[in-house]
C-alpha cells in the first residue's frame, strides 16, 4: 500500500513537471522573495545532513548555481526558475512528494510567521488569516495571485491564477500541496484544532484555475 501510494505520488509529479518546464516567452520572468530559499537551504541541511545542500546547488544548471552560491538575503528577490528548480531537486529524493512539500510548506509558515510574518499572528483568529492569503502570496512570489472566498463560517475556498512556465511563476507543487501545508500550518498556529486544506482543481492538469478548499 504504501509503495503503491509513494509511485502515484512519483507519477503525479512527473506528470506536473510537464506543465512546470513549458515557456511562454511573452510573460516576464517571475521571482520569489529569498525567505524560501533561505528556509529550504535551512530545511535540506537539518533534514538530509551537512553536505545535501552543496550537492542540491551543484545538480543544477550553471545559471542557478550562480544564484545559489551567492549570499542568500531572506529579503531580497530572486528568480522563481531557480526556486522552482531547487525545490523539485529536493522532492524528488523523497519516497513521498506530496508530503515532503507539505511537510516543508509547514516549516517555512512555521519560521515565517514566528520572524519576519510575525504581525499576521496579532490578528489570532483563522477567518483573517484565510482572508489575507493573497497578500501572503504576494510576500512570497510577484507572479499569480490567490482569491480567498469563505464559503460559510470555517470553510473557505482559495482561487490561483498565474502562468504555469517554470521561468514565470510558481511551480505546480507550489500551488498544490504547497499552499495546502503553509495555510494548514498557519491556521494551527492561530488557534484552529484540525485545519484541512485539499487541492481539488489545478490548472498544471487542465484546469483553468487552481482550486483548495479549506476547513477547520
């Protein structure tokens, strides 16, 4: 069960990798904010071991690499390619990569909001943090945006657009499990008991939008 569970995972992955490496060189390259290479820099070497990180960075093509090996400023912007690519790089060496992503979303909402996100913990109620996801998007990527929309009280709907290049915005992992364990984690940290959040739609498969609901 589990091994079979772990190749549907592997197989849904791959699929997405499609989606992820095609180029729409009329859209504008895309960045994200330097906190999540900095907290996945940080994730690989508690997780794996000392050197994981250096042989992630060295897997990569030059231009990332060039990137990579420079001071990493958690406040700075940096090309969403390289993001993408070092982040599918880490995956990829997990049995399960759904849950490695959300298991790494969880760790960067976890450090995020306790340093540098730490005003959006004031507001301590789970409808403001559900409703405040775009902006929460924006701190992380300038490319795409998340529509929130509550659905009745403890039950939102999130909405993604944005382009699906590797070089133009977030990966589909990013948009998938990735937002599903950063606002799961979020909420726990605001006070909700048994927040679930489940990626229903994606636009890297043929949807026009991504789709999460979230309950709690």
């Amino acid at each position: 069960m589990g091994l079979g569970v772990a190749g549907a995972s592997r197989r849904r992955f791959a699929a997405m990798k499609t989606y992820d490496t095609k180029s729409k060189s009329s859209i504008p390259p895309g960045k994200c904010k330097g906190t999540l290479l900095v907290n996945l820099r940080s994730f690989v070497t508690t997780n794996r071991d000392a050197g994981a990180w250096e042989r992630l960075v060295t897997s990569l093509p030059k231009s990332d690499r060039d990137v990579l090996n420079q001071p990493l400023l958690a406040s700075s912007w940096y090309p969403i390619g390289v993001w993408n690519r070092a982040l599918r790089t880490h995956v990829r060496t997990a049995n399960d990569q759904a849950a490695e992503i959300k298991r790494f979303a969880r760790y960067v909402a976890d450090r995020d909001l306790n340093t540098v996100l730490k005003f959006a913990l004031s507001i301590a109620m789970p409808d403001t943090i559900v409703a405040r996801t775009g902006m929460f998007w924006s701190r992380y990527f300038d490319a795409g945006k998340v529509f929130p929309r509550m659905v009745k009280p403890r039950e939102w709907v999130l909405t993604i657009t944005g382009p699906t290049g590797d070089d133009e915005g977030p990966s589909a992992m990013n948009c998938g499990d990735g937002v599903c364990g950063w606002v799961e984690q979020a909420l726990l940290l605001c006070g909700a008991s048994t927040p679930k959040v489940t990626h229903q739609r994606c636009r890297f498969r043929g949807a026009t939008e991504c789709l999460s609901e979230v309950i709690w």
